[in-house]
C-alpha cells in the first residue's frame, strides 16, 4: 500500500554549480551548432575545474568547412557562458580562463546506425531506458520538493543578476524536506541552503538575514512555520565557488535536472547531447505523455517508461504506471500514448519541435515544471495531448 504521510527530501543546485557551469558550456556548444543546422549531431562534455575548461566529444555538421568555422567558436561560446553565470572570481574568471577545445568529428560508426537509409527508419542514437513522471500535486504537475527547491535558487539568481542583493555568489544549493499528509504536500519540515557570497565578512546568520525573504515569498502560504529547521551556510563561510572549490563534468546532476529522486531514472544525461541521443529526447517524451496523461485527468500520478535499442526506430516497450490513481488501466494509457504520438526519434523531434537552439536554458533549475517558451523551448511541457488522450480511452 502507497504511503500517505511521510517527508520527502529533494534538492537543486543554481547555475554556478561547477557540474552546471558544465552542462551550461555543454548545452550552449549545442546550440551553436543547430542555430547553424537543424540536424547537427552533438555529444558535447565539459570539464571545469581552477583556471581551466576541457570540453571534449564529437559534432557532425553536413558542411565540412562550416564544421571547421565553428570549431574555431567554442572558447568564445565557453567565455559567454562563465560571462552570464557571473564568475569573476581570481582563479575562475571569463576572461582569463583557459580553454581546451578536443571537440572532433562524429564517428562513422555511429552514424551508420543513426541515419536514416533509404530502407529504413532513422535508428535511435543509443540503446536505453527513459522515465517520464508527472503528479497533480502541483501546478506544474512536478513533485513539490524539486519544483520549489528549483524556485528558491532561481529567485536567489534573479537578485544576485540584477543587482539586488550584490553580496551573494553564483554558486548555490537548496534542499526541502516536505511533509505528505493524505498524499498531498502540507509544509516543510526543513531548509537547506548553502551559497556563495562575496564579503568574507558575512557570517551564516549574515546570509540567513539576506536569503530568507526570498525563500519564504517563494514558498506556499503556510508551508514554512515556527517548527520549520533552518540551515543556511551551515559549514560557515562560502566565498570560494564553483570550478575553483570543486571540479565540474557535464551530465552529474541527473535526478536535480529531473524529479528530484521521486521517480525513477535511466541513468542517461541530457545536456550536451543532440536530440537524436533519445536519452535526451524520449525523456522529455516520456514527460509529455506523463504529463498529459495526468493534465486530462486520467491518474493524479503517473510515470512512462519508454526503451531503445540503437539502430532501432521504434520504442521496444512502453510501460505507465499510475500508481492507483488511474481512472482507466495502464494497458489502456499505453496503447493511447503510443496511438497519439509517434515515438521513434524523428516522431518525437518532430512533435516536439526539438532541432533548435533551445537547450541552454535547460541546463539549470529542472529540464521539467518550467512554463513552454513562444519559440519552442520546453515544448515537452505543453498539455496539448489532452482531447487526443481521452479520446484514445
């Protein structure tokens, strides 16, 4: 029997996270290369650590000599990125950093069983399994311990950027702990935040007074009360940050950039990576179809798993489970979201409208519970499946 009144605790972390400076690079290189063409191939990593970003991996433009141009983009795309984040620190700036770009071309190997033939469908980019979750607990249809841990350092990055609060740093991490009463969360039981700030001066009670009116005008109306713990700095000072105070790598932070550990996860990261790797594309289909399939009332949860093999178009098995809130069966909810969207990676880039330069955006605060963008970006959070949904049960 499902549980329904626990704590649960998720967490995320801001943009000058080193793993997100990462994802960042990573996903800005993305860009680049499918403002230029819609299907370029892109398995870009990034690694930051004092004075110094490695990306490697492999792109593919059909113009060579394009490719060639571009190559010759990356530190200028890497210096933008560390430029927005709002590092200037000595041993971490834009400006001084060093760049190593080791980016080269796709393997033929690979391509072979990715490209469509003139016999054949195009093949997904890997094999894999992929998870999509969606919960009316919000209005997002996000878990609430990921989507208001999300919030927080959003808001903590607004007033750092625009100059409201000039004393805190890029670098951050938020942790809720929420309470479930009936299956619904009530309130939180727990704070926890950590961020960088830029007067060596300020002591955890200093950071507290600066961060918790934000904390508090981003939570639910009587979520945070007199029993609520508080954690802010709580190893005490946090001026050194980011790449200089730990070492970064793209695609660490799954379950951040996910559902915060409240559904399952393939293993596969997103950033970086063209959305022909369906580890990036077949989950945020997988969320799409989650997402409507509770948005039209058929289950106040439910998770969709979707798996590939590479080479192969078609998805090899479509599982729901809807955790017994479903007002039809999972079988039913399986055959209507395989007959409402095409799930071979095309299909899903088509529907989605997913060769364009939205993915930057991505990198940090949650690839999912985010408002879709007019020009594409987060289209996988659109609730336009609805009518066709119900229709198909």
């Amino acid at each position: 029997m499902t549980r329904s009144t626990y704590v649960f605790t998720s967490e995320s972390v801001s943009e000058g996270h080193p793993d997100k400076v990462c994802d960042r690079i990573s996903d800005a290189v993305l860009d680049a290369f499918l403002a230029e063409e819609p299907e370029a191939r892109v398995a870009c990593e990034t690694f930051a650590t004092t004075n110094r970003v490695v990306i490697g991996g492999e792109v593919g433009l059909s113009d060579k000599e394009k490719l060639a141009g571009y190559m010759g983009r990356i530190d200028e795309i890497a210096r933008a990125c560390v430029k927005d984040i709002g590092y200037e620190q000595d041993k971490f700036h834009h400006e001084t950093v060093e760049v190593t770009n080791l980016l080269h071309e796709q393997s033929a190997h690979i391509a072979q069983g990715v490209d469509a033939a003139d016999n054949k469908d195009e093949g997904a980019g890997d094999q894999g399994i992929m998870f999509g979750y969606a919960t009316n607990e919000t209005e997002e249809l996000m878990p609430a311990p990921i989507q208001y841990s999300h919030a927080i350092l959003r808001r903590l990055a607004e007033v750092r950027k625009d100059g409201t609060e000039p004393t805190l740093g890029p670098d951050a991490k938020s942790q809720l702990s929420v309470r479930y009463e009936n299956g619904k969360p009530v309130g939180v039981t727990s704070i926890v935040l950590s961020t960088q700030h830029l007067d060596e001066a300020m002591t955890s009670d200093d950071v507290r007074l600066v961060v918790e009116p934000y904390i508090r005008e981003t939570m639910p109306e009587g979520w945070i009360t007199p029993d609520t713990a508080w954690h802010v700095n709580p190893t005490g000072k946090f001026v050194i940050g980011g790449p200089d105070g730990d070492a970064g790598l793209t695609g660490r932070k799954i379950i951040v950039d996910t559902y915060g550990g409240a559904a399952p996860h393939g293993g596969g990261a997103f950033s970086g990576k063209d959305p022909t790797k369906v580890d990036r594309s077949a989950a945020y289909a997988a969320r799409y179809l989650a997402k409507n399939v509770v948005a039209a009332g058929l289950a106040e949860k439910c998770t969709i798993q979707l798996s590939y093999a590479i080479g192969v178009a078609r998805p090899l098995s479509i599982y729901a489970d809807t955790f017994g809130t479903g007002q039809v069966s999972e079988e039913q909810i399986e055959k209507a979201v395989s007959d409402c969207m095409d799930l071979t990676p095309r299909g899903i880039r088509t529907h989605l409208g997913l060769n364009k330069p939205i993915y930057q955006r991505t990198a940090a605060y949650g690839h999912f519970g985010r408002a879709p963008d007019a020009d594409g970006g987060f289209s996988w959070e659109r609730t336009d499946l609805i009518d066709a949904l119900k229709a198909a049960v």
